[in-house]
C-alpha cells in the first residue's frame, strides 16, 4: 500500500523525513522523520535498505531516512521514494514506495491522522468486544517553532453517526504534569500539541483517549496514545573535565596507554545525534614529530604512536581534543574541545657523572666524622626523585674501611667522611676510587659511562698526640707496710709522635692517701709514706693512682696512666672485741655474753682467735668466766651465784693467728641489772646513760656558740639603730627631753614693748594668719622682706591643747628634710610675736659678722640642750 508522508518546504540535510508503522491510521500525518520497519516474520536474517534516490536522501540500517542535502518544494520529486531491504543470507528482496508531498499540499489534501475507536460485535446475542487495535506511536519532533497548537492526530469513534460524542485524553502532558502540552477539541477530537516539546526533559507521553455521550456514559473503550519526542541534535557535546591530565614514561614505545577522555551529549545515543567521535586538533610542541599521539575516536583513549619521548627535551604536551557528534561528521555534527595534559614521567636514563676527574682534601690525624672533600655530580634527571638522587661507593683505595661517603640530602653531593681515626705515622695519604650511582636503575641499554668514577686524594696532617701508657692500667703486687722512700716501679709512657723531637715529663694526677713520688724525667715511683692495706682508700686491697704525661709540643699533650697496687696482707692489727657493751642479770642463771673479735687483717693472719680473761685486776677471774666455743666466738659468763648490780668493764685478751701472733686487751663493759622472768633487764637505764660521748658533747657546744653569735648580732643591731635615730636629731636627744620639767614663771615682764600677744597662738600657731593680722607698714626691722617664700612641705597640725615643744620639734624636722631649707644659722620664722621690742635684733648673731671670735665653750655649762650648740660654734676646725 502507498504511505503519504508531508514534508516541510525546505528540509535540512540533518532532518530526518518520515516515520512509518502499521497500525488502525485511516490518513497520514507529516512529520520530519521516517522510520522503514521491516518485520522479518522469524527469520531472523540482517536486512540491508537502500533508497532509489541516494543523492537527495540516504537510509541508515536501523531504516531512519535523512535528507541528505537541503531540499526545496520545487525540488520534491512527484515520483516516490523506493525503499529496498535484501536479506544478506538469502539476498531476497522486498521493496515499498514512500511519496513525498510538501506539508502544505498534504495537509489541504489529506489532512491529519485518524484514530478510529475499535468497534464492537452487537448482533450476537453474547456480547463480545473485537481484540484492540494496536495504535503506532506518534512521532513529534523536539524543538518546533510551531504554529501552536499543531494538530497531531484526530480521534473518531463511529457512534458519532447517529449521536453527539465527546472526546477527551488523560495522563501526562494532558491533565496531569506536566499539564497543558497536550490539548483536544471534544467535538472534532482533533488532538494537538501546544508548545515545543524537549526531548530531553521528556523523550515519550503515554495518553489515554476516551470518548462519552452527552450524559457522559462511555462510549467506547478507552485507547492508548503514545507519542515519542523525536530527538533533533541540539545539544553539543560535553566534556566531563575541560582539562584532562595525564603521564607516560619517557622512552616508552608506540602504542603505550596514555589516557582517555570523555565526553556527553544529551541527545539521544542511539541515533547519530548522540554518537560522538574524538580527534586531536593539536599537539603543542611539536618535537620530535607533530603527531607523537592518536586518539580513539569512539573510545577517547590516548596512546603513543611515534618513539622519541625524552623528559629533559620536552617534559610535557599538550593536546586539544575535539568531539563530535552526527558521528564525527564535521559538516552536521556538533563539536566541542577540551585540553590534554601530558606529562612525561622520568626514567633513569641519565646517569651521574663527576664534575671532575679528582678531588682533593685534607684531615688532621686522629680525628673522626671530619668531612674531608665534598663530590658533586650532575645528573639530567628530574631533582630529587630516586632517578637524580646519588648514592657513592668507595670501589678502591681504603681497605681498613676508614672513610665513608654519604650523600648530601639537599645538594646531592658526596661528603667523604672520616669514620676511623687516621694515624700520620702509619700513612701520609689515602687515594679512594669513589663511584657514584642513583637510588634507580639504569633504564635498559643504559651504561654507566667514565664519568661515573673519580678519585679521592687525601692527604694526612700530622697533629701532636697525646703520651700513652702502655700497659694501662699496671698493676704491680706488694706487701702492705713497705717503708718511705721504697721504689715501686718504673711508669713510663710513649710518644706516637715518631716524627717530632719531644721530650716527656711525668706528674702525679690523683694519690688519695698521698703514699707516692713519681720522677718528672724517670717516671720512677717512690713511696713517701707507709703502706697500709687497711686503710679506708684501698679497696679490696687494690690502691688507685693516676699518673700524668705530657710532652713538649706546641700545644703540649697530655696523656693518663693508673697504677694498680695489690697489698698483701701482713699481721699489722691485733684483734679486738666484739660487741664492747652488753647486759646480763644479777643472777647466774640465765647468764650468758657471746662475744668475738675484729680483726683488720685478712686469714691466715686473723682467725682463729684464742680468748683469756686478764689476771689484773684479781675480781675478774673471780667474778667472771670465758669459755671459746669456735674459733672465732666465745662465751662470757658469771662465775658466782650473784653479783651487785652495776656498770664492770671486764679486760680481754684477744690473740690471732698470724705468723707472729699479736695480742690486744680489750675492755668489754657489762652492765649487771636486775632481770624479769624472762631475763630481760628491768631497769631503763642504758650503759650510754653513764656519759655523754664526745660528738655528743662537740655538738652542744657548737649549738651554745652559734645561740651567743646571734645573741651578739642582734644587741649590735639595736645598737647601731639608737644611734641611726639619735642623728637624726640635730639639738634635742629624746633622753635629754627635760619638758616634765618645766617650770612656770608667771610672765616675763621687764620693759618689753610687745607684752601684749595672745598666747593661744603659741600653742596653736597653725590656726594664725599672718598676712590678716598685721597691719599694712608695721614690719619689724629685722623680719624677711615681703617676697614670694619657698614652698615648704606640709607640717601636720599640732594637737590640740598643743604643745610649743612639740610644734618647734616638727619644724625643725621639716627643715632638715626640706632641700630648700636656708642653713642652720640663717634666721626661721615661726610665728609673728609683736614689734618694737627693746631686746633688739638678734642679727648680730650671723655667722658671718661673728666668725670665730667669740668663744662659745660656756654653752657647755648650760646644760644638754646647749652643749651640740657649743660643739658646733665652740668647737675646732675638725
């Protein structure tokens, strides 16, 4: 059968024509898409299309048809299109004819679509409903510029015969969200779209038609409606990343792995519109070739397709990558670009080499982690990876192992280190092979080239060195109690110094019992003391002394030797009792001493020991028995049936077991008490009771002496703080105050002319006023002139009744502490006491008009207040 299809007046070549299925359609709606769908019935064979007009059109194998260039109305061709599809396998053939109108012609003359409701079987008298038709998809492409609304189907039922129907659709894009794209006329049941539909927001609707009476009783069943949004290539292509980054080794081969970019595009991925193809644009630099990478078009993966990628030539490229989509098609598609960054990674294909074929240093001898020459290399590879970092190997030259060379951290340097101590008289220099590698291998076909060895030469400075003993320490043996002035032996010590003039002289380091000499030239050792084993600074009767040797060089060395002294031991300490006080009962019973005997030497010369009483005084062996119960202890017991209590120091004689056996008495001090039942002494008081022992005693005087120290410290104290205070009064001693004393004479009388004055303000002068009081051009001849007065500090207010004695006191305080104070023998006035008094003036007293002719001696006589007066105007010049 003929499929009339509309087109618009002009196609673009990226339009797609028609799209064709089977289905209940009375009369054909255009659109811009045709899909030829071939049922194959099971034969499960591939169809291949062709088209009778390849130049104006051309049908892919999923049967879309496209313009291929843009087409006119004029140039629509009257005849139809033929569509063939031949099975590959058994090359049948089959053809079906497409004709092609302008949308303008087709509309006037088919109009639109028609969906017919399935009818029904009403004769029968079991009412049965015919299967459903299967309605075809309606196809609407995406972005139409109208105009709106555009009709897209007609729904028609044939009851609308003989009764008036209405129609209306449900579901998305209808009446439910989104509402409003979809509308139809409920009389004619025209459905129409009305607005631009986007593929992808929506790609398909599914509506359901329904068709009702007046009374809005059904009709019909209702039918479903799907409409698919046929994709328009509207959307560009996106990459996911705007700039890719990735690495490859240097040196690597062609076809290595680099990379892979990607890209999307929001239309639909099964038509062409979707299907993208990558290329790169451009490689920046272009070294060594302009096309050191490809790129899979479909996949984005990157891989190398020329050799020559060396890091320290070109250390990175970048590539601009381009995507499109239509596949690729550069005329149709739609593109985008993105950057590629392609770092090359380094290899160590670099080896280090010296910057110098010889290196040269110096170190003084004897010394250790000395840095004696610094090796530098360079190396091509990328700083601080394991490719660049050096590492150094002595290959020659130190077969004792006395140098080392590790690399510097920062500056890849080798730092020849002394490890050992380097002797100058053994060897003047040292001449190492060093070799020096990195951390990483050697990339393959990588040799280390000459370069990568050099040689060391150091030479050996030689240093004064320090006199050794030699054996140290020494040790000789000797009998304890060798006399003064005894030789002992000979302690010399070496000098390594084989090559220096130097002479050694020898001095004693450290003697603690001051027993021995050493000769300065010699090293002789004397004894300038007696030898005693038991002294507190042998131990184990080994003695310590330090010897010093020192040479002559310039600066001197010096070096230790200790001599060891074993003495034998000789019977030098007779023995002596042990404990020295103990306690037994008045009775016999239980009345038993165990003592034994100290003695400093060592066996055979000390136990064991033979114990006998004393035969003075004649009571001991009276009173008093002993018996050895070993050869070190023995058993001091009463011999009578009751001795007084008391304090009795019962005599001992102790004899050794030396060669030459030595005796000592001791004194062993009981106390005899009264004892418990148990034999325990009942008395509290203890034989150290008897007397106070002499640390006792130097103690307490030494606390009596330090209490009267104190005692003094604090009297002299108090004394220099009386006469601190005393000097701080110029005239009056607090113990020369003689106010209980004064006595009242009534007035003075006597042709004064000032008799007349309040004496009220004599004992409060503070409240006066003197400025307030006096009147204007009454002055007294010898009184201070009216100018501006220093400030004085503030004088506290005097008590009140006051006291003149003590108003005065506080003045002259204030004056003495006042810098601005005149001197003592200008003139103070304290208060304003009346004027014309037949006294005269007391001016004649200035010292400068009196000087030293007056004799002042007579104030001595006046009494305390008096005599500092007649030391400081009587006295001499001193």
């Amino acid at each position: 059968f003929f499929m009339w299809f509309s087109l618009p007046a002009t196609l673009s070549s990226t339009a797609p024509v028609l799209s064709n299925t089977f289905g209940a359609i009375r009369k054909p709606l255009w659109t811009f898409c045709l899909s030829v769908r071939f049922l194959d019935c099971g034969r499960g064979g591939l169809v291949r299309f062709e088209c009778s007009n390849p130049s104006d059109f051309r049908i892919e194998a999923n049967g879309v048809v496209y313009a291929a260039r843009s087409l006119q109305r004029s140039t629509i061709s009257v005849s139809p299109l033929l569509i063939k599809a031949s099975d590959t396998v058994t090359q049948q053939q089959w053809v079906t004819q497409v004709r092609l109108t302008s949308s303008t012609d087709s509309k006037e003359e088919y109009g639109v679509w028609e969906i017919v409701f399935p009818s029904r079987n009403m004769d029968s008298q079991v009412k049965r409903m015919k299967r459903d038709w299967v309605i075809p998809p309606i196809n609407v492409p995406e972005n139409s510029r109208g105009p709106f609304p555009q009709e897209l189907v007609r729904i028609r039922s044939d009851h609308d015969k003989n009764r008036s129907l209405r129609y209306s659709v449900t579901g998305p894009g209808a009446d439910q969200p989104p509402t409003g794209i979809f509308i139809i006329d409920p009389i004619s049941g025209e459905l129409s779209v009305n607005k631009p539909l986007d593929r992808e927001h929506i790609s398909n609707f599914h509506l359901r038609a329904h068709a009702v009476d007046l009374n809005g009783n059904q009709v019909e069943n209702p039918i479903d409606i799907v409409i698919n949004v046929i994709d328009m290539n509207d959307n560009r292509p996106e990459f996911t990343n705007q700039i890719w980054n990735g690495t490859v080794p240097e040196g690597s081969k062609p076809g290595t792995f680099v990379m892979t970019v990607t890209s999307v595009d929001k239309d639909d991925p099964k038509t062409a519109n979707g299907m993208l193809r990558y290329k790169i644009l451009s490689q920046t630099p272009e070294s060594p070739t302009s096309n050191m990478f490809t790129i899979n078009n479909k996949t984005g993966g990157i891989i190398t397709v020329a050799a020559g990628l060396d890091r320290e030539k070109v250390p990175q490229y970048t590539l601009i990558i381009q995507a499109t989509d239509m596949e690729g098609n550069p005329m149709y598609g739609l593109s985008n670009t993105a950057t590629a960054v392609i770092r090359v990674t380094d290899i160590n294909d670099n080896p280090p080499e010296f910057t110098a074929e010889t290196f040269f240093g110096e170190v003084p001898e004897n010394r250790v982690n000395v840095i004696v020459a610094n090796l530098t290399v360079t190396d091509k590879d990328q700083p601080n990876t394991p490719a660049w970092n050096a590492v150094y190997k002595i290959t020659g030259g130190d077969p004792t192992g006395r140098f080392s060379v590790p690399t510097d951290p920062i500056t890849n340097e080798g730092l020849v280190t002394v490890v050992k101590p380097i002797d100058y008289e053994f060897s003047r220099t040292y001449v190492l092979t060093v070799e020096a590698r990195n951390e990483a291998t050697l990339a393959r076909g990588i040799h280390s080239p000459r370069q990568s060895t050099a040689t060391v030469s150091i030479t050996v400075i030689d240093v004064n060195e320090s006199p050794y003993f030699e054996p140290n320490p020494k040790l000789i043996k000797l009998e304890e109690g060798m006399m003064p002035e005894s030789t002992l032996t000979t302690f010399t010590a070496q000098d390594p110094d084989r090559f220096m003039q130097q002479s050694i002289r020898y001095t004693k380091l450290s003697d603690p019992a001051n027993w021995l000499s050493i000769d300065p030239n010699t090293g002789r050792i004397t004894t300038i003391a007696i030898l005693d084993r038991e002294s507190p600074f042998v131990k184990n009767s080994l003695y310590n002394a330090t010897f010093l040797a020192s040479d002559s060089g310039v600066p001197p060395a010096s070096g230790t030797g200790t001599l060891q002294i074993y003495l034998l031991d000789i019977n030098d300490n007779a023995p002596k009792v042990f404990p020295q006080e103990a306690e037994i009962c008045e009775k016999p019973e239980p009345n038993a001493i165990n003592i034994t005997a100290l003695d400093g030497d060592l066996n055979p010369n000390a136990g064991p020991f033979a114990f006998e009483l004393a035969h003075r005084p004649s009571d001991v062996r009276r009173n008093w028995t002993i018996t050895r119960i070993s050869g070190d202890y023995a058993q001091v017991s009463l011999k009578i049936g009751f001795l007084e209590s008391g304090i009795y120091e019962i005599p001992i004689i102790i004899t050794d077991s030396g060669n030459l056996p030595m005796s000592n008495t001791s004194y062993l001090r009981i106390k005899v008490c009264q004892c418990d039942i148990n034999g325990d002494c009942t008395d509290q008081q203890h034989i150290m009771a008897a007397g106070l022992g002499t640390g006792a005693i130097i103690s307490i005087l030494l606390c009596i002496i330090i209490l009267l120290i104190l005692v003094l410290m604090f009297v002299v104290w108090m004394k220099r703080r009386d006469k601190e205070r005393q000097a701080k009064q110029l005239l009056i001693d607090p113990e020369d105050d003689v106010r209980d004393n004064i006595l009242k004479y009534d007035e003075e009388g006597g042709g004064e002319e000032d008799q007349d004055y309040d004496l009220s303000q004599l004992q409060q002068p503070d409240t006066m006023e003197p400025d307030a009081i006096k009147p204007v051009g009454i002055r007294r001849l010898d009184e201070r002139p009216l100018h501006p007065e220093p400030q004085y500090p503030m004088r506290s207010a005097a008590p009140h009744p006051g006291d003149i004695g003590d108003f005065i006191n506080e003045g002259l305080k204030a004056a003495d502490n006042d810098p601005t104070a005149p001197p003592y023998d200008s003139l103070l006035v304290f208060d304003y006491e009346g004027s014309g008094s037949t006294a005269g003036s007391l001016s004649s007293l200035n010292s400068s008009s009196s000087g030293g002719d007056q004799d002042y001696d007579y104030l001595n006589d006046w009494g305390p207040r008096f005599r500092k007066l007649a030391d400081m105007y009587g006295g001499s010049d001193d």
